[in-house]
C-alpha cells in the first residue's frame, strides 16, 4: 500500500548549506530532528519526561530544528507541544499538511479527492459491511464523523471528545476533500481494514497503520517523507541531515528517507527494518538517549 523511499529516491535534492554548528552523526551534520510522537517521544503514558524535555532543549539551543511528525491532528498536538517545547514547524495527518503552531501558517495540504473517498468507501463497504468513516478537514480543525462513528470512539483515539464529533450521513463524510480519512469498524480490526484496501485499485489514496484503532487514508504519494521533503525544502536542509525518530507502520517511509533513521525497541517489525538503528524503547526514554550522544559528538 505504502510506496517505500529507498535512499536514492530523488524525493529532496538540496544541497548542504554550510555555518551550522550542529552535531555530526553518520558523516553528516544534524541540522533537523523529525520525531513521531506515540510509541516514540511520549512514554506510554503519553507524556514527555523530564529528561527528553532537556535534551529537546539542548537540540534547539544547538540551533537543531526540532519537528513533530505525526499522525495527529494539531488539536492532539496541542496537548503534548508545551511539554515537549514544540512552537514551530509541524508535519500533521501523516505528512498531509505542514503547519506553523505558534504563527498558525499553512506550509502545504495535500487532500484525497472527493471521488476517490467514495471509490473507497464503495468498494470497500462492499467486502465490509459496517465500516465507519470520518474525515479530516480544514487545516486538521474540523472532524466529521458518520452517524455511529462516536459511539466506538473514545477521547483518546482523535484527543476529541466523542460527544464533539456529530454524526452525519455517509454522504456527507464523503462530500468534500479530506487531509485524512479514517475508516474503523466495531468489531474487524484496522488490519484486516488494512489489508481488505489492499486488494482495490490503489491509484488516487495512500493508507497506512499508525496503530490506532482505525486505518489512515492520505492521498496518493502522501506520506511522512513527502511532508518532510517539502518542510526541508523550504528550510534549506538536505535529507542527509536529518535525524528521524518513529515506531510504526506510518514512521516507514520517514526512517527509510531521512539521513539517519531511528526505530525504538517497541517498535514495528516494518519500522524495525526501515531503520538504521535501533533505539531503547519510548519507555526507557530512547529518543532522548540516542540524542544525548548525538549532542555529545
């Protein structure tokens, strides 16, 4: 389903832009770190520690930039951005869009085409009856969910109130773009979701798992790295210099692009084989260990 970036993949051609001071790892200069948030810079309680919030800091006064990359909608991101000193640049819904927290700028958005959410949700309410679908819209602020949708959600799973989230016709989930889709059910899990999307005709969507309770829908060719690219394109930083951290399915195409990935010890198998490294779990505070010795030298 998810098209993987090998390292010769031209995705991002800057050339290096000499006078940064940042650490060396691997033979190049870390200018950007690019971490996935659950399952690998928050702890299983879902906070950032103390010890992680320090080393954080030490990347930016290193003058490191430091991004979220997320499947997350920024109103999840929000609960977790003052803990870990987030207020710049963050990469949302999977790489689907780009956006400033702090001046709420819009670097891009990339969004599914009407007619290919109701190809989907054709094609595969037709192998699963039951399927429950929402979109993502406008930024990552509006969310509308199909009638039945907040009754199997819980406030974890979107960081939203299921009472908040209405309940409309399917048609009407499907009536404009979406930066993300998400399809869940009551019952199947997201990989046999998953694994039923596989079997349709692919052109038009990207999905992946970011082991949440639902499949992710993107566009075609979206995934972290697309996002990654066009935020390093803007920066002026080569893939060589950046530090990618991640842990599941959706963290695949991020490690494998990224001039060094990073997979935690929890992670998934696909993660764990993307990687060039493997590091201490998002329990054992593995993000914030490997960049300990990174800002070491």
């Amino acid at each position: 389903m998810n098209k993987p970036y090998t390292r010769q993949d031209p995705v991002h051609s800057a050339g290096p832009h000499p006078g940064s001071a940042a650490p060396e790892t691997s033979g190049s200069r870390i200018r950007l770190i690019a971490t996935d948030l659950d399952g690998t810079l928050l702890d299983p309680a879902s906070r950032v520690s103390a010890r992680t919030r320090a080393v954080l800091d030490a990347a930016r006064a290193a003058g490191i930039v430091v991004v979220p990359v997320t499947a997350r909608q920024p109103i999840g991101l929000r609960a977790v951005a003052a803990e870990a000193g987030f207020d710049g640049w963050a990469l949302c819904g999977n790489g689907a869009y780009g956006v400033h927290l702090d001046t709420h700028e819009q670097l891009f958005a990339t969004e599914i085409a009407v007619p290919v959410q109701r190809r989907i949700a054709h094609e595969l309410g037709a192998r699963i009856d039951g399927l429950l679908f929402a979109s993502v819209r406008e930024a990552g602020e509006v969310f509308v969910a199909q009638a039945g949708y907040a009754e199997v959600a819980t406030h974890g799973d979107h960081k939203r109130d299921p009472a908040s989230m209405g309940a409309v016709p399917l048609t009407e989930v499907l009536a404009a773009p979406s930066l993300k889709l998400v399809i869940r059910h009551a019952v199947v899990t997201p990989a046999e979701i998953f694994d039923a999307l596989g079997a349709l005709d692919q052109s038009g969507f990207e999905a992946t798992l970011s082991g949440a309770p639902f499949v992710e829908v993107m566009a075609e060719g979206v995934t972290k790295a697309t996002g990654l690219a066009h935020l390093c394109d803007r920066l002026g930083i080569d893939r060589s210099e950046v530090l990618a951290f991640g842990d599941a399915l959706n963290d695949v195409e991020m490690l494998r692009w990224a001039g060094r990935g990073v997979a935690m010890a929890n992670a998934e198998p696909e993660a764990l084989a993307a990687a060039d490294e493997v590091a201490p779990s998002n329990a054992e505070d593995g993000v914030a260990l490997v960049l300990e010795r990174v800002l070491a030298g």
